[in-house]
C-alpha cells in the first residue's frame, strides 16, 4: 500500500488539470507521472546545490515534458555547466555541450525569446569550444537580426566576434565596419531608452576602444570610396561613413568633407550640422564651426556626441579670442558629463590665453595663471586620462607665478584669497613661484 500511495497522489494531481496544462506535463498520462516524479526529484537536489544529483532527473524532465516551464531551461543552464565542469573524458564532454545548446534551442522553440537566447549561446560556444569563431559569429549575428531588447552585452560581443572572424580571413573588413555601426547604433538607441545608464555608456565607451586600433583611416577610406559613385546620395550611407571617418578622426579626408556636405545638403539636422563643424574644424575655418554648433550643440540626439560638440564650440571660440563664449560652451560640456576634463583645460588655456589683456595693477597678468593652473587641477582630478596633460600646463604656467619677493611687496601672503577680475570673475589662491 505504501508504494500506491504516491501513484494514487500523482494521478488525483493529473485529473485536476486542465488540457492545456496536462500537455506541459507530457503527451501522455504515463510522461506525465514521470514528468511530475522527475520534477520534484531535480527541483529538490537543485534547491540544494546539488547540481550533479539534479542532473538526471532534469534531463528526464526535458526530454519527457519539454513545454513543462522555462524554469527547466534556466536551470538547466546551471546544471549541465557544472557537470562539464567535472568532465575530463572528450567524448563525454562533447555530449555535455550538445546538450548545452540543445538547452538554448528548446528553449527558443518551447518558450521564445530566440535573439537574446541565441546570443547566450553564441558566447557558450565561444567560450567552451573557441575554435568555432564561424559558428559563433554566425549564431550571435542571427541573434542581433532577430533582436535582443535591452541587452547590451550581447551587441559588443557581436563586434567582438566579427573582429576574431575577420583575422582568421571568414570575413572582410568591410563587414566589421557594418558590425561596427550596427552595434554603435544599437546600443545609442538603447541609450536612448535608458538615459545614463552607465553599464550601456561603459559598453559604448569599450565599443569605441575595441575599435580604435583595430583599423587606420587608410584601410578605412578605399573601402568606402570604392562604393562612392554608387551610393553618394544615398543618406544612411552617407551617416554610415560620416560615422565611422568621425569616429577614427579621418575628419580631415577629402571622402569625409564630400560626405558630410553631402550628407547635409540632404538630411539637415543638429547630426549633420555637428559634423560639418567637424570638416570646418580640420580646415581650421572656426567661424563655421560657431556658426553651425552654436544653436545646434545642445540638440543633438545623445550626450556623448552633446558633450564633443560643446567641447569642439568651446576651441573654435578660443581659437577667434572670444573667451566668455568660450568658457561657456566648455560648461556645458560639463553640465552634462562633470568628469569631462578637457573641458577644464580649455578653461584653464583660455583663461592663460587672456592673461595680456587681464593683468591688473597688483600682479599685472601673472595673477590670471592661478585661476589657469586651478583649471588644470581640476582636470585631472575629475578625469585620470588628462593628467598628463594637465601635469604638462601646470609646469609650464606655475613658472609664471608671481615670485616671492613680488608677494612680500604686495603685501600679500600665500595661500590667501585673491579675486581674478577682468571677465574671468574668479576667486583664487595666491601662490608663489
């Protein structure tokens, strides 16, 4: 009688279901006692963590009642990873990682989701057998045709993938360049949806790295001018080869300015208006540049491109001596991103630029490279990769301090408060050579 009992138990449970319920249970009444048996048995070694126990039970679970819950394929996940863990014997571990793509494909089949789950599974493979850069570059490229929502591992690794393809001579550079603006596209529409996020600005910012070296303007541009006759008017070219010059700094190419007047002359918008500033500035033409960035900076689509822009303002009106202007697009920029330190160091240039016109009775101009040297320090404080920057200007304008004997004659001490006039308007402390 004891060994009824759980029979009798599981078949009143089973003549409580629903039909539809029943066939996530399995096809028959038989692979649904089983499924029910298998369940309870995997699902209480797993809350255990003890995953090598949980492992024949779950298999059954997903071969008998496969449509059961996605809880199976989740954990399932868990549990054939640690058992490849323990694996030593080839052939068993070949079976193991069938089994662990098996996962991800019922998993799409039974309960959708299929970008984001062939995506996980192009890293599987990637990271289990890296010898099968194809394969992976494939699955992870059909995963970003079919979309992967909100993630925003899933598009660098995409990248990732396409580089490693393109060394090993599967692919061209022309398509890492598609992946490359796919990808950035991607995770700046994201962006889009989920302002300041940082992890989607970190991946953008890592995109950018990972990108950086991997080709010169001189293996980008014969690529593109190769297809110029037959796509010059052709806009989402035309942004596509904008983007990707703009991006290595191939600003001052003849295929960039022809692109981006192009570009322009079709789609005026705050994107283009930037990036004919960008050609204006390679021309050393800082008129245009205020003109096209002065009512467009603060318009364009997201804040990395708001920040350079302002940035890029802000030096075409140091480079025509309008200093307030100047300093006022640079805060801006920081407005937007405060640990944006070259913004400091073109405050702190500009305010060391005007230091002729500024000098007052008491220092005459040597006063205004306190206010510039604090600049500076402000730089690499907020921002480590401009220290070396910031290091080389604060040598160079700490010489100009006034000396000593200057401050006993003034009858000023070091280290009091001293107001920087002119337009500049900033309190500084008073420091001697």
């Amino acid at each position: 009688m004891k060994t009824m009992k759980p029979m009798i138990v599981l078949l009143f449970a089973l003549s409580s279901l629903s039909v539809s319920a029943q066939q996530s249970f399995g096809e028959t009444e038989q692979d649904s006692i089983e499924c029910i048996r298998n369940l309870s048995l995997y699902q209480e070694s797993f809350r255990q963590r003890n995953f090598v126990d949980a492992f024949e039970p779950w298999l059954e679970v997903m071969r008998v009642c496969p449509a059961n819950h996605v809880n199976t394929y989740i954990r399932g996940l868990t549990i054939v990873k640690t058992k490849l863990a323990g694996e030593r014997d080839p052939e068993k571990r070949q079976e193991l990682l069938d089994l662990l793509y098996e996962v991800y494909d019922n998993r799409i089949k039974y309960f959708g989701n299929e970008g984001p789950n062939l995506g996980r599974k192009a890293m599987d493979i990637m990271a289990y057998e890296p010898t099968k850069i194809r394969e992976a570059y494939l699955t992870i490229k059909k995963a970003m045709e079919t979309g992967v929502g909100e993630d925003y591992a899933i598009p660098f690794f995409y990248f990732e993938y396409a580089m490693v393809n393109e060394k090993a001579g599967n692919i061209d550079k022309e398509e890492v360049f598609d992946v490359y603006d796919i990808v950035s596209v991607y995770l700046e529409n994201l962006l889009k949806v989920k302002p300041g996020d940082t992890q989607i600005m970190n991946t953008l910012a890592n995109l950018d790295i990972a990108f950086e070296p991997y080709a010169t303007c001189e293996d980008i541009i014969p690529i593109f001018e190769r297809k110029w006759e037959d796509n010059k008017g052709d806009v989402v070219f035309l942004e596509k080869i904008t983007k990707v010059l703009d991006h290595k700094d191939c600003n001052d190419s003849e295929l960039f300015f022809k692109a981006t007047e192009a570009l322009h002359a079709l789609k005026p918008d705050p994107k283009s208006a930037y990036l004919m500033a960008k050609m204006l500035d390679g021309k050393r033409e800082y008129a245009g540049v205020i003109e096209y960035l002065k009512d467009d900076a603060g318009n364009l689509d997201n804040d990395r491109d708001r920040v350079r822009a302002y940035l890029l303002l802000a030096r075409a009106y140091m480079q025509v001596s309008k200093y307030r202007e100047g300093r006022e697009a640079a805060l801006e920029a920081l407005k937007i991103n405060p640990n944006e330190g070259l913004a400091y160091i073109l405050i702190g240039t500009m305010y060391a630029s005007s230091a002729r016109s500024c000098a007052d009775a008491q220092f005459g101009e040597r006063a205004v490279y306190w206010a510039a040297v604090d600049k500076f320090r402000r730089a690499k404080e907020v921002d480590p990769n401009r220290t070396q920057l910031a290091d080389e200007l604060i040598s160079t304008y700490a010489r100009l301090f006034p000396s000593g004997d200057d401050l006993f004659f003034q009858g000023i001490a070091a280290g009091s408060s001293y107001r920087v006039g002119c337009w500049i308007q900033e309190n500084t402390t008073v420091r001697g050579r």
